[in-house]
C-alpha cells in the first residue's frame, strides 16, 4: 500500500510562468519542515527574497511543478507568515489570503480550487487528484512562506534526457559584430561583418493589425532611408539583422484579454511579413499583398537581409510590468512571429514571407535557461509540433565583478542584470572574460541546445566594457600597468571573441558602435562602450580618425583575420600561462590567436609555438592599423619565438 508522504520538489521540477521570482525558495525548507500531516513538529519555515526589483512584489505569481513522475496527490499544507516583508506594520493581515491551485492538464487545467490559508501556522488542505503538473498562483506581496504536498507516485516516467548530439561549429564570415545604428558611418561599419542593427518598430510602420503598412523610404520616423542603408551595408558584404524594439509601451502587445494569446501580437507580426517580403530574398510574393503608407514604393525580395530579432531584452525588469515578457508572453509572441502560429494567421510572420529567412529569438537580458525552458513548456501545450518558434537562442552577457565596499568581498556577475536597488554599499567593475568566465556561463544552455535543437544557433548580441575610468562606470575597463583603460576595452573584446568562437557561438556582437556621450562624463553603464569617442559626425561617410578608440582597430583586426577561417582546436600550450587558439582558412592556412588569460601585466617574452613547416607572419593589434602591426617570423625547426602577453596576438601562415 503506498503511504502518503512529502513530496521533495527540486529546483529542476519547477516552470516559472513570470520567469523572474526564485520560486525555488518556497520549497528550500524540506528538511527542516517537519511532518505537519503526522504531527510531528519542525522549524518555523524561514522567509527567504523572492524577487530584486520593487514592482515585482505586486505582480501576481504563477508557478507550475512538474513532478518526476504520476503523483496521486493526498494534501498541501501552507504556512502563512503574513507579515514576513512587513510593507506596512499597522496592517496586521498583511500576507497570503488565497492559493489558488490547479492540476490536471497543463493550461486546460481540470483542477482548480482556491486555498486559505490561516496566518503564522501550517493549514492543511485534501485534494484528492491524480496528476503530474501542479500549478500555483497568488499575488506576490501576499505569497505564503513555504508550500509542501504530500502524496505518493503511482506511474513511473521516463525522464532519462535524449543524448548530447554535435553541433557543427560554422565559419567566422559574420561572427565578428557589433550593435550599430542606422546613421553609423561606413567606416565604424567596417570593422565588423555582422551588424545588429535596432530602432522602434514604429519607425517603420503605423501598427494597426493586419492592415499594419510600412514606410521605410524615408521612415515612419520622417527622415531614415532603410533601403538605401541596407543596400550600402550589403555592398560592402556586412550582415545587417535589424532588431525591431519598443520600450516605450508594451506596444507590440494588442491589448486584448489573454496576454499569451498569439492573437495580440498580430499588429507586429504584419509588420514583420512585410518587412522580410521586402528585404528577404522571397520574390514568389503576390503584390497584392503588400502593404505600404502612401506614396511608398512596393518592394519584393530586395535580398539586402538575412536575419530579423524581434524586440530587444523583453525579459529586463528595470522598466517595470508594461515593456516586460513572461515567458508564456514570449513564447506566444515569437510564436505569431515566426510563422503565424503554425500558419493561424494568415500573411503574418517571418516565415510566411520567406522560409529561409532567419528569426532570432528576443536578445534576453542574460543567460537564462529557465526560460527557454518555460517556453518549450507553453510550446508543448500550445503548437502542434511542440517547437521553439525561431532558428537562434540569442542572449546577452557584461563580465563584471561586484565589491561590497564594506567588507572588501566580491562576487563576479552579469553586471546587466545584476546591478539593481540600492547599490550604496556597492561598486561594480568590469573584468576579463577569461576571469568572468563567459565560456562556462553557455555551458548549461549548449548542453540543453545540443540535445534537443542541435541545428539551433547561439548568438550572444551584447557584451563590452566602458572606457570611463570612474568606479560610477559598473562596467569599466580600467587601466592597469602598462595598459590604458581604452587598451583594456579594446583586448578584452577581442579576448571574448576569441573564446566564443571556441564553443561555436555563432555571432557575437559587442556594445556598441559609438559612445553616447563625452568618454570624460559617460558614468553609469554603456556610456562609453562604443568602438568610437564622442562627439562622432552623423551623416557623413567617414567619422574623423582621431575619434576611433583602441578597440575600433582591435576589432577591425580580429575580424580581417578571423572571417574567412574556422575554428579547429585549442592547442595545448607550452606554458600555462598562455592560450593558443588554432583556425584554418578554407585553403588549410593555418593561424592562431596567443594570449596570456590573466589582468596582472604577465608576459612571456619568448614564447615558443610549434607550426610545422611554413612561413608565418606575426600580427600584433595596434593603434590606427587596420590589419595590426605586422613583421615576419622566423621558423625554425618548426617552432616561432614570440612575446607572448594579455594582449592577443595571431600567428598567420602565409
């Protein structure tokens, strides 16, 4: 006979509907609960942070637990700490009031009951059902402390992952890239092969749903000329994929009753259909369906873009519950976006204008796993074949460190999504991404990708330090030893690509083309991140030279250099202290990237390489040189003699 009995939930059973709140800590007290069912007493559950940003706690919470197997499921007891945050001490029925339940079949639930709890006790509640998912729902500032079910298994379930399968690494032709603008000049164009380049959407159309038209020659905004930008850029053979933005409003959102309805989020979806039918390389489009403001010219499969990433961190919560994506939200959204849903709506979508164009998923904020998986899950319950709705896990990642001012510890972070309320006895600083770790930060998320989307691209479409050396910068690159802080910008970009081509990240694109500001006065974050100094003229073809930083030339280097190779392998190295990366040309030329992965001024000032026969060039990234400083090696017995450093170096063979 099975016994009723707790039920242990783990990080790994649980679906974050709202994707941003720990939900994990309303379970984390198992062992220390007791056994209220039987009587037998534990500790007063412990109440623990649920959330970092202030608008959070008065969002209702919903949460789904998928449990290892069938569950027959016998009680839940509540322990309601109502006046655990304590917004308001006068009102002493501050806390939970209801929980609402539900079992059953994940979003046709088919059990659903409200739950009271009573205050500063454990209340227990039959609920006699069978099932696998257990939703919960309630407001955030009247969330029970701790949350236990009993029950007993019933049906095992095959849990067991499908295997790990490679993915195939793709060449470098647009991996170097950069966030750019439409009114960047063509020379900081240049020093990338891939562009993500963002406006509003607004920009270009007037949204009204299905008869959503577009104005891009010259723009919704009354003065960009989108063709002739995206012509130019392709000319050159520089990959532009526009990211179509708003955080002004929710405004891709309809507004009708059901926020995880594709259905409210036709006016963007129409406006993407037009926008791939024009730039896309589908010319098989009947006119007739193409929609244009007055006055503008119908234009079919242009073939000038390849690429489209609707809206830009929708998962940051720094703005507040309008301009903010649940997961569900994301996944219905991307889901009209991508084909329709499934082919639903008619003449919307990316993929009803051109099969072969490629839509990213929404740049995330960070590296976040637990979203991906949460919208897998509306996607299993919501599209026939179950299916992420884009071809590309896009994401964005800022190694920084943060120092607690008053004890002198530190913790390495994603310091765009880390820094958040009161930073009074905080500093942030940027670091490597040797040290910050950007490789292992993909490491969940490839393993994921390479057992159930293994053709499914990586990009990572934000990264970068800021040239400000004022600790107000949280993402400063600061001068250490020899190097200057615009030194230190422009080798760690080139580190990170460097070690992101290595996992085979598809593109990365760093932040970003041009400072907003004076580099003196940018504080803050990203002020200063760009490749070229403030002031920059707009319109002109050509910014002045002494305006480029460092980094522009670090950058443009790397990427003459990498674009036409592949990555083989890391060599092993002769000298701990410093990596060897190994790329080939298409011809079987080889070359590699050397560096030191430390900030600490280590040099080895004869580094020994193995290359086999050949003659090799050595190239060091230099200040206005576009192809670094170049001098010839001399091989002998199959070995060059080089220094060595934390600025990277490429050893090419002729």
């Amino acid at each position: 006979m099975n016994k009723t009995q707790k039920i242990r939930v783990t990080p790994d059973m649980l679906i974050n509907d709202m994707g941003i709140e720990k939900i994990e800590n309303f379970f984390n007290e198992f062992d220390n609960d007791g056994d209220p069912l039987y009587g037998i007493e534990g500790a007063i559950p412990q109440v623990h942070p649920r959330h970092d940003h202030w608008w959070i706690g008065q969002t209702d919470l919903q949460f789904t637990v998928e449990l290892d197997g069938i569950y027959q499921i016998t009680n839940m007891y509540i322990y309601n700490d109502y006046d655990a945050y304590k917004p308001d001490k006068d009102k002493a029925d501050y806390g939970v009031r209801k929980v609402r339940v539900k079992m059953g079949t994940p979003f046709s639930w088919e059990y659903d009951e409200e739950l009271a709890p009573e205050q500063r006790k454990w209340t227990g509640f039959e609920t006699s059902y069978k099932t696998r998912y257990i939703n919960f729902s309630f407001n955030n500032n009247q969330a029970p402390s701790e949350i236990l079910i009993y029950g007993y298994k019933v049906e095992d379930i095959d849990l067991t992952p499908p295997p790990r399968k490679e993915h195939k690494f793709s060449d470098l032709s647009k991996f170097v890239g950069m966030n750019g603008f439409i009114n960047d000049a063509d020379d900081i164009a240049r020093a990338c092969t891939y562009i993500r380049e963002y406006h509003p959407w607004t920009w270009t159309c007037d949204p009204d749903g299905y008869d959503t038209t577009i104005r891009l020659n010259p723009s919704n905004a009354g003065q960009w000329n989108f063709d002739e930008y995206y012509e130019r850029l392709h000319s050159h053979g520089i990959d532009v994929a526009p990211t179509l933005s708003t955080h002004s409003r929710r405004g891709p959102k309809d507004h009708t009753a059901d926020s995880c309805d594709p259905a409210n989020y036709i006016s963007y979806a129409s406006m993407l259909f037009q926008y791939v039918a024009r730039y896309g390389g589908n010319k098989n489009i009947d006119p007739d369906l193409i929609k244009v403001a007055e006055g503008q010219e119908k234009k079919i499969g242009l073939g000038y873009l390849t690429a489209v990433e609707p809206l830009n961190e929708p998962d940051g919560t720094w703005l507040g519950r309008d301009p903010y994506f649940t997961p569900f939200e994301m996944a219905a959204f991307l889901s009209i976006c991508y084909d329709g849903h499934e082919g639903k709506f008619k003449n919307v979508g990316v993929k009803q204008a051109d099969p072969n164009f490629i839509m990213s998923m929404s740049g995330g904020a960070g590296l976040h796993l637990g979203r991906l998986k949460a919208m897998q899950f509306w996607c299993d319950y919501n599209r026939k074949d179950k299916k992420l709705p884009f071809d590309v896990i896009n994401a964005h990642r800022y190694c920084g460190k943060r120092i607690n001012l008053k004890t002198g510890k530190t913790k390495n972070v994603d310091v765009n999504i880390a820094d958040r309320g009161d930073q009074s006895q905080m500093a942030y600083v940027g670091i490597s991404p040797d040290e910050g770790d950007i490789v292992g930060a993909f490491s969940t998320i490839m393993d994921w990708r390479d057992r159930y989307y293994p053709d499914m691209e990586i990009w990572l479409t934000e990264f970068g330090w800021d040239t400000n050396q004022s600790y107000d910068t949280s993402t400063s690159a600061h001068a250490y030893g020899e190097y200057t802080g615009r030194q230190v910008q422009g080798m760690w970009l080139v580190r990170e690509y460097l070690l992101l081509s290595s996992i085979g990240v598809e593109r990365a694109a760093m932040y970003m083309s041009r400072d907003c500001g004076p580099e003196e006065t940018a504080v803050g974050k990203y002020g200063s991140s760009g490749l070229v100094r403030f002031p920059i003229e707009i319109n002109p073809r050509n910014v002045i030279q002494g305006n480029k930083k460092d980094s522009f030339y670090y950058v443009y280097t790397t990427k003459e250099i990498l674009h036409d190779t592949r990555f083989v392998c890391e060599v092993e190295s002769p000298n701990p202290k410093v990596r060897v990366f190994k790329y080939e040309t298409k011809e079987g030329k080889a070359r590699y990237a050397v560096w030191c992965p430390s900030s600490n001024s280590t040099k080895v000032k004869r580094f020994k390489l193995n290359v086999g026969e050949g003659e090799f060039i050595l190239a060091e990234l230099a200040f206005e040189k576009y192809n670094g400083k170049r001098s010839d090696l001399k091989n002998k017995d199959g070995n060059v003699t080089f220094c060595a450093s934390e600025m990277p170096v490429f050893i090419i063979e002729k």
